[in-house]
C-alpha cells in the first residue's frame, strides 16, 4: 500500500501547516519518537561543539564563503564545470525539476540500466525523481536505510538527516517480514540492519548506475563531495560503472581548502560526531578507481529565485545538517510531515515557499510555523538568520494577498482587524479611546476576574488558556493622575 | 578543452546563468569573489607536542569503537600476524605499495595488481584488507586515504567486512585544516580520490541506536607504528 | 560588582552604606541620576493589560535614583503587524516611535520582546520602507532602547535593587531575551539579589513557551502543545510564582496556569524587584 503523501512539490493543493500540525500533534507515538530523538541529539550537538574553542569563527567563516559564492555564482559555476571537465566528468544544466528528471534518466537508458542504485539525496527527492523513472521503467533503490524503510513503506521523510525517526523497531520489523520476506527477524536494530546489508550487498554489485546528491563542489578543483554514515555512498559512488550527480547550484565551495571549514561545522552540526564515519571526495575520473563515468548535474530548480531576494538569499547557505530541526520547538512536537515538504522544520519552512513561489495557501503557511523562538539561528552552522527569513516571507505572503487577492483580499477579517489596529495606534487619542471601548465590551466575557471563552478566530487562546481581563486603570491614566495632568 | 565547452553549451546554461547575474544585481560590477570578505579566524594548525597528538588520535579513534594498538616499526609485522590469527584472517587483500615486511606468513595475500584486478566478488568473498593511509587526523581520529601508495583503489577498502590500517606516527596531523593542506597535492595535481574513515560504518537510523557496520567494513582496527 | 541601595532611598542622591562600589559604576550611576533623560517605553500590552508592571518599574526605577519620563505619545512598537506579515502597516509605527523617543538617552521597557523589535527588527523595517532618512533615524534611535534587567546589570551595574520578595520563584527565560537581545544571566544576577526569595532552577528553561504573539492563535495547537510541557516543567519546580521579563509570555503561561486551577501565579520581574519590606506593609 503506497500512502499518498501531500508534498508542496507535486501538484495540486497541499494542507497548511495548521491542517497537518494537528493531524501529527494527535499521535502519540510519533511525537514520543520525535521527542526522544530530538532531545538526546541536540544534547549530543552541545557538547561537539563546545570542544572545539573556535565554533563561532567557523561559523562566520563558513557565513563569509557561503556569502563569496552566492554574489559570484555565475563565476563559480563556470569555474567548476571547467575543473570538471579538465577531470573528465560531463556536466549538465538544468532549470527545473522536469529536465532534471529527463537527464538523468536518459544516462541511465543509454546504459541499459533497468535498476539503479541511490544515496541519500534530498534533491532528487525535491524534483521526484524515483516517481519519474518508475514511469520510465527504471527501479530507483534508495541504498541509506531509512530510506530504504520508508521506500518498502510508501512513505516520505520526516527528517533531513534521519528521515525514518518517526517509525519504531517494531514496525520496522514487521515492514521488513512483508517486503524482504525476513524471516525469523528480531526487532533489535543490529539484526533489523544486517538484514538490509544483506539485501543490498547485491544490488550494489550488480547496479551499472549509482545516482547520489552533493554536500559540496569544489570550484577550483571540480571535486565533489559526499557525506555519510553507512557506506552505502561509497559503494554507489564507487561501485557502479556510471555516476550521475545532482546537485542544486548553490552546493559551490570556491576551493578544496575551504572544506577545512564545512568539514568541521557539518558534521558536529549534524550527527554530533568529530567527524562523520565516511567522507568521499572525488574529481572527475580516476583512471582504473570508481566510475568509468561521471555526470554532474546542475540544477535550479527555483534557487535562482532565492538568489534574487537580498534577505531570502541567505537561505541558499544551508548545508542541510539539520541542527535547526532538532532544536525547533515546533518541529520537536509535529514532526516532519507536517510541512508538507522534502525540507521540514525551520529551514524548510523558508525553502520550500521561496522553492515554489509565494502565493499557494500551502506552503504560504510555513513561514508561520514559528514562534520566532530564534534556537534555529543560534544553531545554525553558516549562520542562516532564520527567524529574519520567516519574518520577511510573511510580509511576502501578506503583500502577495493584498496586492494580489483582489476585493477578497482586501475583505479578509484579518487584513480589516491588522489595518484598523495600525490606524488606532497611529493616533494617541484613537488609542486611548480603543482602550476604554475594550474595557467596557469586554464585561460579558470576564467572568470570576478570567475570560475563558474568545469568539471568532481568537477562540484558539481560549481553547488550553483563560485571558486576564483588562483592568480597571490603564498605565497611562495612573501616571496622569499621579502627575496631576 | 574549446571543443568540450562547445558540446555543452546549452540554452539551459545560458538561461541559468543570465538569471543569476539578473538576481544578483546588487553586487557592483567590479566586486570581484576575493573581494567578499572571509574571516579566517578559527584554529589552522595545532601546537601541541607529537606524542599528545599521537595519544590524541588514539583515544578518538577508539572513540569510535575502532580498535587501535601502538606498536614500533620494529613490531609492526608481528602485530599484524597477531591480529590476524585473532581475528581468524586467511585471505587478506592486499593494495599495491604495501611493505611486504608487513605481511604475515600465515596469510594469502590476495594482490591487486594493475595486471591483475581483484574483482568485486574476490574482494567481497576476501576476509580483510590491509593498508597503510595518507594521514591521521587527531582532532577527529579520522584516517584518510588518497589512493596512493599502500592504500589501492576505493572498492578495496570498501568490499572487505574488515579493515586493518597501518598509521605512522608521522603521518597524524593536529586539525582538520592542516588535513587539507597536507592533501592538496594529490588532489589538484593528480585528482586522486580522497576517503575520510572515523570508525566503521554506522547508522543511528532505527530510533536513533547506534549499530555499528552497515555497508562497509564492519570492522576496523588501526596500529599505529613509529 | 554587587552593591546594595539604600532600600529606603528618595530619588535623592545618597552614597549607598557599606563598601561602596567602584568609582566608574559610582559615576555612571550619577550620571544618569543628574543627566540622561530616560524614558519609559511601556508597550501597548502592558499599557492596557499590565498596568502594574508598569507603576513596579516606575517605583523600581525612582527608588534607585533614576528619574523616568513617560511620553503620552507612545503607543505601540508595531512587533504583532510586523511580525505577522503587515509590514507596510507596521511602518507608521516605527515612524512615530523614533519621533516619541529620539529626544531621549536611554530607552527602559520591561518587554524583552518589543526592545528587541526596535533594536533588531527596525532596521528591516526600515528598508522596507526605503527610507534613507528614517533609516538613520533608527539608526540612532535603537543602541538606546534596553530591556529592563538588562538596563540595570549591564548600563548601571546594579544587581542588588535593595528588593524583599519572600516567596518560591521560578524563572523562564524569555526567547527575545535570551537570544535576540543576549541579556544572559542579567535577570538571574537581579533575582538572586532579592531578600526573601527562594529562587528554583526551570528545567529546559530555555525552550520556548510557545507563545510567539499571534503563533499563539494561528497555530493554536503546536502552540498549547508547547505550553503544556512549560508548565509541566514549572509545576516540577514546585514553585509559587513563575516570573519572566515579557508580559506577553507570561500571559501565555499564566493563562494555562489558570485555566488548570493549578495554583501558581505569574508576576513580572518588575514587580519582584519593585517588591520592598516596606512596600509589603502598606
């Protein structure tokens, strides 16, 4: 049984956040999983970073290169597909998802490939690539185990890093009893993981095409770079005899000494470890090691966009480590799905409504899914203002609906309340006037010294919270009879 | 290199390019990359006396549940023949460029040759390899391979449930920075592939319990040799 | 650097007993007791809703020597238009903040959240605006607005106010305080200060509360899902009383403290430290 999941990157209408928080915050187990996890790996976090005595000057210097690549983008991009072909690898432009699509599984036809194997990659997640090349008759096996679980579940992520931290070992088990035919499987993870070692052992033998993302591109050198935990990228980017790489056009390092800084700050970001189990940097072709051919896939896909918006443009320095989730106050309670996207939490939820453009009710109400609690900044490894980003995007959103939302727009019960409040508090007397009216038409609310009941949308505070009644003297009146004026 | 440009040379790059120089209007005309700012105010080299950072890559490494034991160059083959008998090692890979010094008696060394390829199955149905690396890092108790001497191809290091590597004390480097320094070279003259190894491999993906091998060498010990 | 006032002390200058304090937080402080012009930003919510906040700061501040203004004109700082997306409406408002406050020296407001809006997000606003000159208004305007604990730590170097507040407290870091505006353990230093007091740790105390202005309606859910563990969290601490440096959160707090009959009341910082032995006999 495949679920459909409402994803902001297909088509047709996805729920709000507020829609999909409520689902999520009613389940139980997924909000003790996601809790559990989110606790003891931003504990972890905190104690990897405070080892190393100089955290805030990488941070900076990883904000500063990030910041160098995106004002000479073009350059640098020019500069690596260079150095790419200098190495021997092919490199292909695309500007969406649908030509991404179509290329990469041209490469995989021209080679016959019926079957391909994957890394983790959560590009080709943006542009559906394993839908797309089902369609074509190619098998995408997704080789990262959670992703592998969710695959074999018709599931999508729920986290960047660890996409299956909503399922338990017992449902694992059983999934793997159904799809792989296990038997006599225990629901210890070291069996439930043997057992996906086993099984795709032979898949990386036989693949002739391996398909990964990138964490980083070196400009001047044309290396690229894959980080991870399992082995699986080692063996799909080694492996097979075709290597196709997608990478959003914002991956750009400008040298190969630069990873002294993004080698530091991903991984105790990310999995809170000194360094992650595996690295593989790799340019070009290397005669008689790894692939016999290498495609490097350059897509936009919407970056160009970001780009273009001088505040949204700081979005485009993430290196996807995800810190920001596990600290997210909102994300530790609705989980992933709730956004709706491939890139949950505070940082997908000002990716995705720059990804797709504002002005779908969707994905307009991520940069609301927020309490502006500012953790995620704190985290964040090249100091992506995030709480600035989902404060501009709302002004985006708002805009885009009065500008753009004609008589309804300008109709709306919040539009008419935001407008005649600023004009109140535009003009002392208004103001002072606004005061004693609530005062005086709040009295068959308040009752026993609490208002426990708001109308209209309001009624939200009154749902958990009663709401303190306006009293009988205002500040300004007491300091004006204090001061005899 | 004029004909390579030429083949690639699409409507799609030239598109995607014109809208970054569009969305990127703010920067003036003469700004060059260099020009950006960078602070480089973190940590480049360590200072600290060999023999701590040597005990530093040591603990790391074995932070990771990897095993590592100290020998001298001297013992260097009789700890590797120890090993292996403990570990019940018969048939070990063995990369081009690796001393035969090092290599016990009671071992097959399967060799890959550049005649004489191991293939993948060879290398799958092998019980360990064995090589040296290009360095050590201490900070982060990472070993890294270059595909140089003594390391062999990726696929050898890969296939193999074990690996066993030989690190010299003078090849461990303080941080990360002086890591990337140190393989410049080989990247930027030869672009040879470059592997960084903290411990075996691991996933933390079902409920977030850390299994240690999942895809790659579920097993790695380490001798350090000075 | 801790120094105690005298508790009973006019608005007059009087050297405090014991050991003095250093010569330059001496100076600073008459400085501002004989000529920074300081006023009071009191925000529109405790304005209309917190009124006692506002009369405890003005005491909390006469008592320790400083003299505060109150400029009618103010009103709000526009944090919930801005914040919520209206940013276009929001501008006036910035507009007429600088103009109300820009004769003054320093800025004091026991809202962490409605300083930080016109320390950090004004200068957003203005752009927007595209406004060269109110640009530089803000500009000169937003070094002196200060949240109140950090106002009296870090400007005048007082921790002890000389305050008596017999009870179990708690305190729960406000998030605009904590990391927009860094006032760091300037509040704790204060509180810590307090005679009479029993100060209890919050555990998880830097998580948010979940109040988030209108977060608070438009995600109600995740909103109250937050909340909950807040409180639980402050009902570990077996306290009395759960204080904060923003009415606005602990509006959120109090009212799920309410509404659960629990018995644990909330009070602003302001009127912990304005608290006085003398004060509570009347």
């Amino acid at each position: 049984m495949t679920i459909e999941a409402p994803d902001a990157f297909s088509k047709g209408r996805t729920p709000t956040f507020e829609e999909s928080a409520r689902e999520s915050l009613a389940n139980a187990q997924l909000r003790r999983n996601i809790g559990k996890a989110t606790q003891a790996i931003r504990t972890r976090r905190a104690q990897a970073v405070e080892e190393l005595p100089d955290w805030e000057e990488l941070r900076q210097a990883g904000y500063d290169l990030k910041t160098r690549v995106m004002r000479h983008l073009d350059e640098y991009l020019l500069q690596l597909e260079e150095s790419v072909h200098k190495a021997g690898g092919h490199v292909h432009w695309v500007r969406d998802a649908t030509e991404a699509n179509r290329i990469i599984a041209d490469i995989a036809k021209n080679h016959e490939a019926k079957e391909v194997v994957k890394v983790k990659s959560i590009a080709t997640d943006e542009i559906k690539l394993n839908e797309f090349l089902e369609e074509e008759g190619i098998k995408a096996v997704e080789t990262d185990l959670a992703e592998f679980i969710i695959q074999l579940a018709g599931e999508i992520s729920s986290h960047i890093l660890v996409p299956a931290i909503h399922k338990n070992r017992a449902e694992i088990r059983e999934l793997f009893i159904k799809k792989l035919g296990a038997e006599d499987l225990s629901d210890e993870p070291s069996d439930l993981t043997n057992a996906a070692r086993l099984y795709l052992r032979e898949k990386f033998l036989q693949a002739k095409v391996g398909i990964s993302g990138a964490n980083f591109a070196v400009a001047e050198t044309g290396t690229v770079c894959v980080v991870e935990s399992e082995g699986n990228g080692r063996m799909c980017t080694t492996l097979p005899p075709v290597l196709v790489m997608l990478m959003g056009i914002e991956k750009i390092i400008p040298t190969w000494q630069d990873f002294e800084v993004f080698m530091q700050l991903l991984p105790r970001s990310s999995t809170a470890e000194r360094m992650n189990p595996y690295t593989s940097f790799w340019t070009g072709v290397s005669e008689g090691d790894g692939p016999k051919e290498f495609h490097l896939v350059l897509m936009d896909n919407g970056r160009t966009e970001i780009l273009a918006d001088d505040i949204g443009r700081q979005t485009l320095n993430c290196i996807r480590c995800s810190a920001c989730l596990n600290v997210c106050p909102v994300y530790e309670r609705t989980g992933g799905h709730a956004y709706n996207s491939v890139y949950p939490g505070p940082i997908g939820a000002i990716l995705t409504p720059q990804l797709v453009g504002i002005g779908r009710p969707g994905t307009d109400s991520l940069p609301y899914a927020s309490s502006l609690c500012g953790a995620c900044y704190d985290v964040c490894p090249v100091k992506i203002n995030i709480p600035e980003v989902l404060i501009h995007l709302r002004g985006r959103v708002v805009r885009h609906r009065q500008d753009g939302g004609g008589l309804k727009g300008k109709l709306d019960p919040e539009n008419v309340a935001m407008r005649t409040m600023a004009r109140t508090f535009s003009d002392r007397r208004l103001y002072e006037a606004a005061q004693k009216a609530a005062r005086i038409s709040q009295w068959p609310l308040a009752r026993s010294g609490a208002i426990h009941r708001l109308p209209g949308k309001l009624a939200g505070w009154t749902e958990a919270r009663d709401l303190k009644p306006i009293p009988e003297q205002t500040f300004r009146e007491w300091w004006k009879s204090r001061n005899g004026s | 290199m004029v004909e390579v440009e030429k083949r690639f040379v699409t409507s799609a790059r030239e598109e995607i390019l014109q809208r970054i120089r569009r969305a990127t209007y703010d920067v003036p005309k003469e700004e060059r990359p260099e020009d950006v700012p960078v602070e480089c105010g973190y940590r480049k080299k360590d200072d600290a006396p060999r023999e701590e950072m040597i005990e530093h890559f040591a603990e790391n490494v074995t932070e990771y549940e990897a095993t590592v034991r100290r020998v001298s160059e001297a013992g260097l083959k009789e700890a590797i023949t120890q090993t292996c008998q403990e570990r019940d090692i018969r048939r070990l890979v063995v990369p081009p460029g690796v001393p035969e010094g090092w290599l016990p008696d009671s071992v097959e060394a399967l060799r890959d040759d550049t005649g004489t390829l191991l293939t993948n199955q060879e290398l799958d149905e092998s019980d360990g390899v064995l090589t040296g690396c290009a360095l050590g890092i201490a900070q982060t108790g990472t070993i890294v391979l270059d595909a140089g001497e003594g390391q062999g191809r990726r696929a050898l290091t890969l296939l193999p449930d074990y690996h066993l590597c030989v690190v010299r004390e003078e090849q461990i480097v303080g941080l990360v920075p002086q890591a990337f320094a140190w393989l410049a070279d080989a990247v930027k003259r030869e672009g040879r592939a470059v592997t960084f190894i903290s411990g075996p491999s691991a996933t933390s993906d079902i409920e977030l319990d850390r299994v240690e091998g999942v895809h790659g060498p579920r097993t790695l010990e380490v001798i350090i040799a000075g | 650097m801790q120094f105690s006032f005298n508790t009973s002390a006019q608005p007059t200058l009087k050297k405090p007993p014991g050991a003095g304090p250093p010569l330059q937080v001496w100076s600073q402080y008459i400085s501002y007791h004989c000529a920074v012009r300081t006023a009071l930003f009191i925000t529109c919510i405790n304005d209309t809703l917190f009124p006692e906040t506002g009369r405890a700061t003005v005491e909390l501040l006469e008592r320790l020597g400083i003299g505060v203004d109150f400029p009618l004109e103010q009103t709000c700082c526009g944090q919930m238009h801005f914040n919520t997306g209206y940013q276009r409406e929001a501008i006036p408002l910035v507009r007429r903040f600088v103009e109300v406050f820009k004769e003054y020296e320093a800025i004091v407001s026991p809202s962490g959240s409605c300083a930080g809006m016109v320390r950090e997000v004004y200068p957003m606003a203005a752009e927007l605006a595209n406004d060269k000159r109110l640009a530089a208004e803000v500009e000169e305007v937003t070094p002196k607005v200060f949240e109140l604990a950090e106002f009296l730590v870090k400007k005048l170097g007082v921790t002890d106010v000389g305050a008596y507040y017999p009870h179990w407290v708690t305190y729960h870091p406000t998030c605009h305080s904590l990391r927009m505006l860094e006032v760091g353990d300037a509040p704790l230093k204060l509180l810590r200060a307090v005679r009479g007091i029993d100060f209890v740790e919050l555990p998880e105390a830097e998580q948010c509360c979940g109040f988030g202005g209108t977060f608070a309606v438009k995600n109600a859910d995740t909103s109250i899902a937050m909340l909950s563990d807040k409180l639980g969290h402050i009902l570990e601490t077996e306290a009395e009383v759960c204080t904060a440096g923003d009415n606005s959160c602990l509006m959120h707090i109090g009212g799920g403290l309410r509404r659960q009959r629990v018995g644990v009341r909330t009070v602003h910082l302001a009127q912990i430290l304005a608290s006085t032995e003398e004060r509570r006999k009347l």
